[in-house]
C-alpha cells in the first residue's frame, strides 16, 4: 500500500507515463521518491552542485572589499558582478540549446571547465581588470548548471517529483547562505583572499565529476532544429550592459544615448528568445516567465540593500543584517517546502500570488525599518516574510514552466525563464544601484534611492499578483 503522503495525481501521472513507454518505474520508486536508485544519483549530483554554486556566489561577495583593497581598480567593483551575471546570462540560452539537441552531458562539462577556469584566472589574477574577465568566464560556465538542472527535472523526474525536487535544490542554498559567508571571511583573513577562488576548485571537480557521470543517460533530440540563439543572446546581454551603464553614467546626453542603443540591440534579441507573448503574459508559459523575471526584480532590487538600511542608515550592527538575510534564506526555502506539499493540491497560480503579496509585505516592512517608523529588528521579520513570498513564488513558477514546455524543447524554455530570471536580477540591482548613488551625489544620503528603490520594487510585486492569474492551475 502507498503511503498517504503519495497524491493520487502522482499515481496516474506515474501510469500515464509507463503506459506511454516515458519512464520505467514501479510503486517501490514512487513510495522512495527522491532517494530510489532511479534518481538518487542526479538528485545529489544536482544539489552539490548548486551547492559549490552558492558558495561561490557568496563567498565573492565578502571578499571583494578585500579583493579591491589589494588589487585597486575600485571602479570595476560592480562589474566584478555584473560581468559574471551578464555571461551567465548567455550560458543560460546556449546551454539550454545544445542540452536539447545534444543531451545534458555536453553543456554542463563545457561549463563546468568554464567555471573551474574562472576560478583559477580569479585566484591569481594580478589586477582588477584580469578579475573580471575571470568572473565573466566563471559566469558564462555557470550558466550551464541551472540550464542543464532544468532539462534534467523536465526529462528525467516524475511529474509529483518536480516540486519536491525544486524544493531540495533550494535547501541547497541554506548552509551556504548560513556558514558561507563567514567561512569565506575566516579564510581570506588566515590565507588570503585568493585561496577563496582557489579552495573552491575541488569541491567543483568532485561535484562536477559525480552529476556529470550520471547526466550522460539524458540524451537529446539531434534531429531538432537549431535555433541561432549564441547571437541573440549576446545581443541582449551587450544591450542590458549599454543600459546599465547609461543609468550608472548619470550624463545628461551620453545616458539617453547608451540607453537607447542598449534597448535597440536589446529588446528584438530578446523577444526571439523568450516564448511568444510573454511580454503581454498571453498564456500560462509566456505568463510564468514573465511572472520570473518580475519577481527576481521585486526581491532582489530591495535584497541588496537590506545591509545599507540596517547597518549605514539605521546605525546597527553588521550581525542584525546578517539576521535579517539569513532569515530571508531559510525563509526562501521554507516557502519552497510548503509549495512542494501544496502545489498539487491549489496549483500554482495561488501560489505565485501569495508569493507575491508576501514580497509586498515584506518590503513595506522594510520601508518602515528605512523611515524609523519600527525599530531596526523588524527587518529579520520583515525579510523573512519577504523570503517566505519568492520560496513559495520560485519554484512554483519553475513547475509551471516545465509543465507547459513543448517535448524535446525544455531546454530552451527552461532557458527562456532563466533568462527573464537573470535580467529581472540585474536590472532590479542596477537599476536600484544608479538610484542610491544619485541620492547620495545630490543629498549627501543613501535614504531616497532607497526608498525609490523599496517602492519600484514594491509596485513590480503588487503587478506580480495580477500576472500569475494568468497562470492555469498545475494539478493533475
């Protein structure tokens, strides 16, 4: 007998697919789940390499005031992060590509020796400028995992078996969000800041090597047509650079002219690659891409200055803003849980709204934080509820996409959404970036862009909500 915990949904999802000739299976998997022999290699393959993934991206973050100290070239900071983000951005779409074509293999041990290249250039890079090349090939190779992943969840997992494997990627993030940071600080402090890059590369060789052994049995469909997508996508990541560097310009007539030909090159590029529709939300897979990039906007834009309005504008102390982004994690990842035992039950278009309607909340809390209006510890909650929003919103929108991506094309959807992902982050970052450093040159504070950032984001998420009521339920 099965236990209660298996839907019924699961059950006739499991023998639509054995009577199609999709999968092998057995009630003996479906009662396992995650942990039978079927999966259990991808599955820890997956989730270590998400893993190495997340450490990587915060343990750059603390190191790089001294990374700058040491090299100079303090001018190049934020593009230490942007280069990465950008290149990372067209990974995604080729990766997404040849995985289709070529099967999951191919890609991500292309961009697993991109990434571990990066990390070596990173290590002992002699100046600013040789850094952020390397952070662009680290970049461009990342930009292989979470394509490949999703190619993977699509092809290989039971459709039951999404959520809950949705759910366990994002764990993946909680120790590295918890011991991260600090064990990046205690190591640059002890061995220098280089040893962060190159301490990083065993732990991508063995978790490369183990999902990588087992990602050769999802093969592709080499008979599909190839869609020229490596151009468009450096269209669209030249074109978000030009914007981005218009708004950090601040230059009454060389901004409007970068912003411009940025979103010339840009916009026709993208609308190539994103399903069609998706900028008017006209269907359930247009609509959850949209619903993506709209929602990394809204959490990220504020995310970044969770630390500035704790710590520089509140006047506390670095450890309450540590408080405040570790309860966001943990709360990301609750969020994902509880969409991974209700999604089948209510579908994701509730879901996604609630998701949204918690980031609202979350960030009119912190908007109170910003004007004194509560004291300065109502940022843990308020961001935890913030990260309660996108756990519960990430990952049920990640469902609805692989549910509704055409057969032998789920890389190049999957890759659709993290390329709305990817942008809705930079632009949310940038975008709030340009406004704090305007209010500081012609305030002398960080407290306007702030808040003009708080309220973008803010009306970004109370759009959100309408957005995913055109997402169809996901129940089976």
């Amino acid at each position: 007998m099965l236990p209660a915990s298996v839907s019924r949904g699961y059950v006739r999802e499991v023998l639509t697919r054995v009577s199609a000739g999709c999968v092998s299976t057995s009630p003996v998997q479906v009662t396992f789940g995650l942990l039978h022999e079927r999966w259990r290699g991808l599955t820890v393959g997956l989730v270590l390499n998400v893993t190495f993934v997340a450490f990587e991206a915060l343990a750059v973050a603390t190191i790089m005031p001294l990374v700058a100290e040491d090299l100079g070239g303090i001018a190049l900071y934020g593009w230490v992060f942007s280069s990465f983000l950008l290149a990372d951005l067209v990974g995604i779409v080729l990766a997404g590509e040849l995985a289709d074509r070529f099967g999951a293999a191919l890609p991500f041990g292309a961009g697993l020796a991109l990434f571990a290249l990066g990390l070596l250039i990173g290590g002992l890079a002699p100046s600013m400028p040789v850094l952020v090349g390397a952070r662009a090939i680290q970049g461009f190779g990342a930009g292989a995992i979470p394509a490949v992943a999703y190619v993977v969840i699509g092809r290989t997992y039971p459709d039951a078996l999404r959520p809950r494997m949705f759910a366990v990627l994002s764990t993946a993030w909680v120790v590295p969000g918890i011991a991260g940071p600090a064990l990046a600080a205690f190591v640059a402090d002890h061995f220098g800041w280089r040893s962060v890059f190159l301490g990083l590369l065993p732990l991508v060789i063995v978790a490369g090597s183990l999902a990588l052994r087992e990602l050769r049995t999802v093969a592709g469909h080499p008979d599909r047509e190839a869609r020229r997508v490596f151009v468009d996508a450096v269209r669209v990541a030249s074109g978000v650079g030009l914007a981005l560097g218009g708004l950090q310009a601040r230059d009454v007539v060389f901004s409007p002219v970068l912003i411009a030909a940025g979103l010339a090159l840009a916009i026709p590029a993208l609308r190539s690659l994103l399903p069609p529709g998706t900028f008017r939300a006209k269907g359930a897979l247009p609509a959850a891409v949209l619903s993506r990039g709209i929602l990394t906007f809204a959490f990220f834009a504020p995310d970044i200055f969770v630390p500035l309005t704790v710590t520089t504008i509140r006047g506390e102390s670095v450890v309450l803003s540590g408080l405040a982004l570790t309860a966001g994690t943990i709360a990301w990842t609750t969020g994902a849980w509880i969409q991974e035992r209700t999604v089948f039950r209510v579908g994701a278009a509730p879901l996604v709204r609630n998701g949204f309607l918690l980031i609202a909340v979350g960030i009119a809390g912190m908007g109170a934080v910003l004007a004194g209006a509560v004291p300065a510890w109502s940022c843990v909650p308020a961001w935890g509820i913030a990260g309660l929003g996108i756990g519960m919103a990430y990952s049920s929108i990640s469902l609805t996409v692989l549910r509704h991506a055409p057969a032998g094309s789920e890389g190049a959807t999957a890759s659709s959404m993290q390329l709305a992902d990817i942008l809705g982050n930079a632009l949310g970052t940038g975008i709030g970036a340009v406004a704090v450093a305007a209010a500081v040159a012609s305030l002398g504070s960080a407290v306007a862009g702030v808040a003009i950032t708080d309220a973008l984001a803010g009306g970004l998420a109370v759009a959100g909500i309408f957005v995913a009521s055109r997402l169809r339920p996901t129940t089976v």
